[in-house]
C-alpha cells in the first residue's frame, strides 16, 4: 500500500520539478546573454525543456512584436514557418558543437541554454526598436542598423562563449559549431521584412487579408502585380474638351516604413476631393500590406504611368502632380527598399528622362526626402514647378515608423493646401511651421527648396481660379 502511493507521489514531484526548470533554465539563460558562467551540469537540460523552452520564446516574441501595432490588426501565421526556421538553425548549433565533441549530451545542453537565452534577448532588445521608432531621417536609418546589428552580434558572442564555456573546444572549432547563427544573420538580410502582427490601414481593412502575409516574390503576387498595375493605369479618366484637368501620380518606393503609404495615401485623397482629380489620380507603393490594392513602385510601373497619362491628357492644357516620398541619399538617389526584390532607383536625370519621354508639358514635381534639393536643378523648365523637402544637403524629418506624415507633408499638403490651391502660396506659408517644429526637435533646418517657371506659374493660377470658382460640394 505504501509503495502504491509512493508512486503517485514521486510522479507528482517529477511532475513540480518539471514545471519550476524552465523558470530555472531561463534565469539561468539570462545569465548568459551578460556573459555570466553558467556550469553545464546546472541546465536542466531534456527534450521536454527544449520543446517548452522554444514554446515559451515562441510566445514571448509574439507578445512583444504586439506592442508594435495598434487598431484593428491581424495575425501573420506563415512567420510562425520562419520563427521555426530560426529554432532549426540554433539546433544545429548544438549538433555541430556536440560531433566535434563527440559527447552527444552536450548537444541538449547547448540548445536548451540558447533557446533559453531568447526570451531576454527580446525583453532587451523591445524597448530599444520602440525608441527607434520615434527617430527620423538618417537617424532612424543608422539606429535601424546598428540596433539589428548588435541584436545578431551579441547573439553569437552569446552563442561561441556558451560552446566554447560548454565543451571546452578550440576556438577555431567553435567558429564551426557557431556558424548555423552566422547563416540565420546573413540569410534573414536577404529575406521579406516580417512580423507576427500587422495593423491595417482605415482604407484597406475590408479588403486586406486577415490570415496571410503577402511576400512580392511569392508566384500569386508575380502574377497578380501586373495585372493590378495595367488595370490601374489603364482605367484613368481621359482629359476633359475645354478644362484644364490636374493628373495625380503618387510615387512611394520605400517599404520598409508604413509613414511613406499613409503619406500617398492622405495626398492622394487631398488631390481627390479638393483638386479634381479623382479618376485621374494614380498611386504606385511599395508594402506588403496593400500588394492586392496598389501597383509596385517600380521605375516600370512609373514610367508605364506616366506614358499614359502622357496619353490621354491634353498636353497643352493638363497638369500633372507627380509626389515621390522615400529615403534620400546625399547622391540624390530615392531609395527603393522591398526585399526581396532589387529595385532601381529613381535619381534626377532618370526623373527627367521619364518625364520628356512621356511628353508631359506641364509638371508639379514635388519630392518628399532628404537631400531632395539635389532634383531642383535637373527639373527646372519654364513649364515645371520643384518642390523638395530639403535642399540639396540636409536632411529632412517626420520619417520615423510611428509617423503618419513627413514635416514637410503635413504641413504643405495636410494643413496649408486645404486652405488653398496655390501650390506656391502652401509652400511659402509651411515653411516657417517646418522650421518651427524642427527647432522643437532640436533638428538642423532641412530647408525646404521651390522652384517655379515663369509659365508654369500662369498655368496654375489658371487652374487655381477654375477651383475657386467649382460649387462648394465638388471642393472639400
């Protein structure tokens, strides 16, 4: 009899030993992020611990990356294939180690302390990517970097000291064990940006889908993309007889930051409802969120817009507003980022080039970017207004990944030309409100730039008086 219930009770406390060792394990797996010794023997180290190990990784990654997103989101399963991917290679870590070895225990020893390792990393790391979020411009491009980069070298500092400690191997042999985690950092550079959660746009959440996250390089999208490109491009509305019609082309090549979407997004609709253009209004982006609504901004699907609006508008007496909002470079180059696509990217003579080839006369160029001012010169015609963001050596800011609009944006379209239709008069008057908000940021002057031909100017103030005189529920 007492040995009948001497069973139950030792399986009761393996059973309370079983649920305290992950605690354990990842206390201890905190210790090793900071480089701390932790002895071999003190792991609890079984295949039940790595598989609750990774469980608990699995669910503390997910439940950080929600932090990011807020409003009506949805989840992405298939990153559940990659988080998979990624728990494989570091296995192989503890494999490789434990061969060269030839102690085949070590190898649940090694992968019970790196996946227990994850957890703390993450908790680490969390806040750091939410203070990047709030940078801009260049700022938020280098901590961008430095952020994913130290991210991935502290993890295989983590990882050859954990071997090395582990299985006391020679270092050169744990360059070799380790060199599963150096694949996971090169290969993840080469991979679609991804995460768990996903918010969805106001304008797009009936339509978005709510259980799959749309790759570029997938077959459906490869498929699907062009075709979504001729249908948008081919059902603009041709010009009017008589009326001086504005064409909107909108131009977002940078995926990786939601602000530059909703930024074509708000312009777009502005143009739509104040300036006429609705049915004549284009808009061409590059993010994984809008694949199934949007064209591709790609130089191809540009110029194929752009040769037909060249098409079907009067050239003599149409206009057109082409706004390009990206990343720029100090060689005046926009940056065109959608992994895993290789994209070229747009500068100012290939601008120009697109433009003359399209015979458009009559052009509204404005480019949202840093060192934007670098496209004023090449632009410039007596039939053509500039506008940039910056001049042709600073930076401009409102970039930043919790952005809703650039500086520039917000101030020239969103505030000033709801209160007019003067593109110039809008300028003139945001500049100061840019200047200001950047001096709050402590922030150099980006130094918005304009230029504006002779006949250009009299052509807008043609189109300006036209939707002045509209009825008041054609103009909002």
């Amino acid at each position: 009899m007492s040995m009948t219930r001497a069973k139950p009770a030792k399986r009761f406390a393996s059973f309370r030993k079983f649920l305290r060792a992950p605690g354990l394990n990842l206390a201890r797996g905190a210790k090793i992020v900071f480089l701390v010794r932790v002895e071999p023997r003190a792991w609890d180290a079984s295949p039940g611990q790595l598989v609750t190990l990774a469980l608990v990784g699995l669910v503390c990654s997910v439940a950080l990356t929600r932090t990011f997103v807020s409003g009506e989101i949805w989840f992405n399963w298939y990153e559940l294939r990659a988080s998979a991917f990624d728990f494989s290679l570091l296995l192989l870590t503890g494999w490789f180690a434990a061969q060269l070895r030839h102690r085949p225990a070590d190898f649940l020893v090694i992968s019970v302390a790196l996946f227990a390792s994850l957890p703390t990393l993450d908790l680490i790391i969390t806040p750091l990517w939410h203070i990047q979020r709030q940078l801009s411009g260049m700022g938020a491009l280098w901590s961008q970097f430095v952020i994913h980069s130290g991210a991935y070298l502290w993890l295989l500092l983590t990882a050859v000291v954990l071997v090395r400690r582990t299985t006391r191997l020679a270092y050169r042999q744990v360059a070799v064990a380790v060199i599963p985690v150096l694949v996971l950092g090169l290969f993840g550079e080469f991979l679609p940006s991804s995460s768990f959660w996903y918010d969805m746009p106001a304008e797009t959440t009936a339509t978005a889908p709510t259980t799959k996250y749309d790759s570029p390089a997938s077959e459906e999208m490869l498929n699907l993309q062009p075709r979504l490109a001729q249908e948008a491009i081919r059902t603009l509305h041709a010009q009017r007889p008589g009326v001086a019609d504005l064409y909107f082309v909108g131009f977002a090549p940078y995926a990786a930051q939601d602000v530059f979407l909703k930024e074509g997004e708000v312009i777009r609709k502005l143009m739509d409802e104040r300036f006429d253009t609705r049915g004549r209004s284009l808009l061409v982006v590059n993010n994984s969120q809008t694949l199934r609504k949007y064209p591709n901004a790609t130089v191809t699907n540009l110029r194929a817009a752009l040769t037909q609006v060249g098409r079907i508008m009067d050239r003599d007496e149409d206009v057109l507003v082409l706004y390009l909002t990206s990343h720029g470079s100090k060689e005046h180059r926009l940056s065109a980022r959608y992994r895993p696509l290789q994209l070229e990217e747009i500068d100012p003579a290939l601008l120009r080039r697109l433009l003359d080839e399209a015979r458009i006369k009559w052009r509204v160029v404005v480019v949202s970017a840093c060192y934007a001012g670098g496209f004023i010169e090449p632009l410039r015609t007596p039939t053509t207004l500039v506008m940039t963001a910056a001049d042709a050596t600073h930076t401009s800011f409102g970039c930043g990944a919790e952005s809703e609009m650039t500086y520039f944006a917000k101030a020239v379209f969103d505030e000033q030309l709801r209160q007019t239709f003067s593109f110039e008069q809008a300028f003139q008057s945001a500049v100061p409100i840019i200047r200001e908000r950047e001096q709050t940021e402590k922030a150099e002057f980006s130094n918005p730039q304009i230029a504006v031909g002779d006949d250009i100017r009299r052509k807008l103030a043609e189109i300006e008086r036209r939707l002045k005189a509209a009825p008041a529920d054609k103009i909002k």
